[in-house]
DNA sequence: CATGAATGAGCGTTCATTCAT
DNA sequence: GATGAATGAACGCTCATTCAT
C-alpha cells in the first residue's frame, strides 16, 4: 500500500523526464547539474533517485522513452495510404513542428554515444528499429509494386537516413537552415530514390505502358 | 624580452591543440581536464593559460585551426578538372582517411555550438566559407556549361551540405555504418543536382541531341 | 487500542536488534544504513522509529540487551563448584562459541563509546556490573577460603579484566590468533592470581602442609 | 623546480596528518569529514588531495606512520640492559604519556581494520613486526641466559601482546581505569612469564644453584 | 615566461528522518 | 500503528583557474 498511487509515481517520472530533457538540451549533459534538474522539476535532490538510479539513468531513460514515442510515428507510416506523403510528414515534424531543443539532445546524444556505452547501444536499437521498420515497409510496397525502388532496399533506406540525420543536424546546427526551401528539395532527391508508383484510383493498375521503372536508373550498391 | 622564439611559442600552441584534440575527441569536452591535455601535451596547467585564455578559448582555438585546414582543401576542389571525381574524393577523405576522432570531435563542436555562442560563431563561420566557395564554385561550373544543376545553385549546395553532414555524422555514430557501399550510392544521388555535362576533350560538346537539363526535372524551392 | 499486542511488539523490537547487530558487526555503525536494517528485519523506515527513536537509541539498545544477557551468564557464574572451570568455559564461550560478529560489535561499541557519552554511560554500567560481580564472587570464594587471591581482590579482578578484554580484542583483530593455544596459556596466568584452593570432595581440607600463598608473592598495587 | 620546497612538502603532510589524527580521535573515520581535517590542518579542500589520494589512504599514512614510529621505539627496546624496566617503560609510555586521543584512534583502527582490508592488512602488518621484534629479542635473551621463559617464546610473547592491548583497550574505554596501580600489578604478571635472571654485576654469572627456573612453573601450550 | 601547489565553488550522491496516506 | 516516498543538509571529491616562486 504505497504512499502514492502508481499512475501518480508515473506522472512524476514522467515530470522529471520533461524537465530533464529541457535542461539537458539547453545545456548539455555534462554542464546540467542534478540540482537544475530537480529545480527545474520542483523535486528535492533525494526524490529524483527514487526514479533514477544515476544521472547515466536519467539520460538513458530520456532515450529510451524517445524510443518508444517513435515506434508509436512508424506504426502510423506503415499504414499510411501514400508513403511520400507520410514520409515529407514524418521530416515536417522532427523539423517544423517539434521543438528546438528535441533536436539539440538529438545531436547530444549523439556525441555521448560515442564514449558512453549504454547510450551507444541504447541509440543503436533506436536506429536499428527505424531502419528495419522502414526496410519491411519498403520491401512490402515493393511486392505490392507500389515502389520500384531504383537500388538495393537496403542502401535505399540507408541513405533516407542519412539525409534524414543530415536534416536534423543541419537544422539544429545551422540557424540559417530554411525548412520550407530544403523539405521540399530533399523529398525530390528521395522520390526518384524510392520512385512511387501512381495508384490509379478505381482502375486496373499496372498498364503496359507503365513508363517510371525505365527512367529510373539504377544506383550503385555492391550487387546490382 | 621573450624567453621563447616566436616560432617555438607556435609549436607549443599547435601540440596543445594536438593534444587537446584528441582528449576531446576521446572524453569529450566536459570529461577532459585542462590536466589531462596539459599531460597528453607535456606542458604545465600555468602554461597552458600563456596560449589559451581558458578551456572555451582552446576549444575555439581547434575549430579556427580545423577551418583554416579546411580552406586549404577547397582551394584544391575549385581547381579540379572533374567536379564530381573532386567531391568524391572529398567524401573518400572526411570518411575513411580522417581517424574517428576527428568525427567524434565534429559532432561534439556541433552539440557545443547549439550553447556556446562563441563556438556557435566560429563553426557557423566555418559552415558558411564551404557554403559560399561551394556556391561560387558551382555558379561558375554552370556558367562555363561544365554543370547544368537540376535546381538553384544555392538549394543543391544546401542539400550537398546537408548530406554532407549526414555522411560524417552516422560514420561518427553509427558502428555498422558501410562506407564502401554508401558513399557511391551518395554519389549517384548528388550526380543529377549538379549535372555534369560529360567534357569531350579537345571536341564540340554534343549539341545536336537534346542536352541533360530536359531529363532533370527541376526540383522544388519556393522559387522556380 | 493498539493494533498489536505487546508480545508481538516486543517480539518485533528484538526482531529489529537482532537484524541490527549482525548489519552493524558487518560494515560498523556508520556504514549501517537504517534502510539496510530496514531491509533486513522486513519492517519500514517509518515502522522502526516507533520502536527506536534515532540511530543512536537502537545502539544503545543493543548494547543495553546485551547487558542483560551477561547479567543471566553471571548469576551461573556464581553457582559453579569449580571457579576455574566456569572462568575457562565462559572465555571459551566468548572466544570461540560466539560467532565473529558479536567481536566485531564489541570493537565497535567500544569505540563509539570513547565519543558518544550515551554508549559509554551504557557500556561502563555494563563492565560496572561484571567488576561488581567478579568482585563479590571472588570475596565470598576467599571468605570461605576457596581462593587465596595472590593480592587485593579488586586488582586481581582488574587483570583478569583487563586480560579479558585483551582476548577479546585479539580475537576479533588478529586473524593469525590461535584460541586453542593461547586459552589454556591465560588460565595459567591467571590461576596464580586467583589461587584456588583445591577441593577435596567429603574430607577436612587439609592444613598440615604449608599452604599455597606462601608461593604466590603478593603482587604491586599502591597498597599491599 | 617545484613551488615548495620538498621538506616544506613533508611538513605539510605531518601537519595534515596530525590534525587528521585528531580529528578521527575525536569523532571517529565516518564523523569526521575531509572538512573537518581541511579546518583543522588550515587547508583548501583541494590540497588535501594532493598529499593524500582519499580519506582511506589518509587512515592508512596515519597507521603507516604510526608503524615507523613504533619501529623507532622497538630499536630502543632491543638494547636495554634490563628488559623487565623497558618493557614496563613502554607500557608506561602508551598508558600514561601518550595524550588519550591516540589510544581513542587505536581503537578505532582496530574496529576499522574489521572491515577495511587496507586498514586490516596495514595493521597486521604492524602487530606482526612487533611480535617478530619480541620473540626475537626474547629468543637471544634467553640463549644469553638473561631470561629463562616458562613457555614456548611463542606463547609468551602472545601473552604480553594481548595484555599489552588490553591495557590499551581498558585505559581507553574505562575511565576509572587506575593505571598507577595496574601497570605494575602487569608488570608482576609478567614477570614470571619472562623469568629474568638477576644480572649479578661484576660477578661470573649462571651459578650451578640458580633457583628460580625451578619456581617458575611452565604453562601451557599444545607442546611443552 | 614556466611551474605546479593551492584554491574553493560546486559536483553527483547518500541517508537519517518525517509525515501524508 | 504501518507505510514508503519525500526531504535536504551534508558527504567525499573534482577541476578550471591562479599566483608565489
């Protein structure tokens, strides 16, 4: 029969997060103190380890809990009736809608991972199950022939990442950085990449003449 | 009446920007201690303070010598009779002959300058000098007919940025990153921004077919 | 109306001294969390003050229950036949019945007690009332010419103390320390001291022969 | 070419170690904080950690040193013409001369030493030099015919050193202790442990009629 | 100019104790 | 009475910086 009740020690944690993610953005793990956490939070310095083991916990729960929020955006892209479209609203919200500082603890993160092991591995999952999320809804459009990616599935989806973390870091990096131009622009580099098929509504796909796949060259990978 | 020659007192300050470095690229810069590099550098902590006001100073320091080597190597790329052969070696040479370090250390500048406005400015500073000698590079490329871009000069520079960034920041962070694999692939997608038109040596460039920029739809920007 | 009868409430507070006594003889007093013996006696932070007021009460409860437990061992002390006998048996007890930890303790309640006024108060009554009673117990044996103390009761019984804290001591510090040996080597010292008479069972003690004190020099003291 | 000179180095560190001394007499290892020392010695927090690299290794100098004093002592002890009168000399030095705190602070390293494994290691280390130094000096005095021990060397020497603690330990712990009338009543428990031959000066020693051996019962060990 | 011992504010974390439930 | 989450003053220790030598 605890003090509290388990939706209200949720809550709390959930509060220490959000506070935590702010300080840590602003400041960088290492220049955050736990006192500006707990401030921040309005929770005393003892209470905060109740809910996290170590300052290491504290940032490794942020990850995790990013986590998760993701693997909630892909189940919605997977299901999405235009992929293209999805994915320019997928890059519109890390970019647009989501604030500054989700960013500047992005690229945080990033560089504590590589020294700090359990970071490391916490972000690779976190990758991992973007990249294998976005290889079998690919290869899953691609059997329906609703994609006729021009490479490997594989390098196809490697290089949407990349440029999606090129998006991000240059947007978090660069104030200069003009959204409304480069969204756009990136989205024409990736069309020809992933090439969509044009779903005909209410009439029988694939034509003779279907034309896209004979204009879409073939990029490089190991194998063709 | 200085103990130490000018060019001694150079030497000094470039092995402590040697030695700091590689301490930040190893522990980054809040783990490193003015201790640990004055050791890795072999010089005292009073010492150290002769050359660099302080520990954000010498950071700064390293992002001023990292641009100063980085204007060298443009100077090398304008100069290039093959823009793309350039490029790639460019790309070749930031991902696999530069050690880790060196990238760990890049994405740590770009965490530190979403804080710290002097190093905010400096990288910011940096970022524009690739930018313009980009831009002026490839507005002459285009005006020579030796490129035809799919699109404005300044978004394809911004979107080769932008990728640029990526590739650096996921070889940094991402252990199974394949730069074997991905970097031509990257090339085959920077290929139709910049168009190059193919140069026959010492022949009239071949102006009876329809030239490329027909093929290369233009890509989007708020402007056409 | 309590909600726990008195039994199980004392039931509870040994509980919690037991727990206590062998958490404080592993890692000492100050390295003894009360969440550790929280831990240990399955009780919570807020229950155990019920029963103890502060840190400092349920160490000198602890010291307090082992007073009462010598005061039992004392009284049989004073029934035996054979004083010598029951002096070896209680120094074996200490030594080599008594599990490791409750040496441990000693140590450190004899050094708690050189600051903390309360422990001292509690542990000098409790060597007042082995003095006492060694004291009492020894003039009564010599009344009735069962001993022949080799000089003043009061210093006899201050070496014998004194040597009994010294076993103890080495016991608990001295990993090399060899009971087995050094046991029967003590009662030697100490048999002279004491000088008991022998026994003989259901005859006239015999008086024709020079009586052992004339070989047992009078020991130093300010008096004699 | 260091600031301070290597002997203004060494006083530093005695000075810090006698105040660390008393403080840890005073309240004890876990009551006494890095501060509390830094007060006493007129030290920056900081500096203290140039001397010592943590509390811990502060407790073992201080044992460390208590260690090389005593060997000092133990060098005297070997030389003097009569042993009986030095062995009572130094009990006299630890029980009476030596100001209370330092015996408060050998209790607390002995209570210590039950837990910390440097601590333990340090002090049985120092108890293991004072028995080597007794039974040595006892074996050539008895293959002097200066002593005629009534046991085992072995034995003996473990006797003195457990009533050498326990006179430490009660002077420390028992406030009534009268060492003015227990030192020698030791002194007359020894004695006969010891069995010294009386030096008759300016005669030729060890007449065929030397009695006392035969009054000196041996004691008991495992062998005899 | 170089040295390196010294400084001291501040770090992450602990834990005896309290008190709303 | 019992609970256990919360409190907050310290704790041991670090490290950017200074300054007497």
């Amino acid at each position: 029969m605890p003090k509290i009740s388990a939706s209200a020690q949720h809550a709390r944690r959930e509060r220490i997060l959000d506070h935590a993610e702010r300080c840590f953005a602003r400041a960088g793990f290492h220049r955050t103190t736990m006192q500006d956490i707990c401030k921040a939070a309005e929770i005393s310095p003892g209470a905060i380890y109740t809910y996290f083991d170590s300052k290491e916990a504290l940032i490794a729960g942020l990850i995790e809990r990013d986590r998760a929020k993701l693997q909630g955006q892909f189940a919605g892209l997977a299901q999405a009736p235009d992929f293209m479209a999805a994915l320019a609203g997928l890059a519109e919200h890390y970019t647009v809608e989501e604030p500054d500082y989700k960013r500047a603890l992005f690229i945080e993160m990033g560089a504590e991972s590589t020294r700090n092991p359990q970071v490391a591995e916490t972000m690779r999952s976190c990758d991992s199950f973007v990249r294998d999320s976005f290889i079998a809804l690919l290869t899953r459009l691609a059997a329906e022939d609703r994609i006729r990616p021009s490479a490997e599935i594989e390098v196809v989806v490697g290089l949407m990442l990349l440029m999606g973390d090129g998006l991000l870091w240059r947007r978090a990096v660069d104030p200069g950085f003009d959204a409304r131009t480069m969204l756009p622009a990136l989205m024409a580099v990736i069309a020809p990449l992933v090439n969509p098929v044009p779903q005909l509504p209410h009439a029988p796909a694939r034509q003779a003449t279907a034309p896209a796949p004979a204009a879409a060259p073939r990029i490089a990978g190991e194998s063709v």
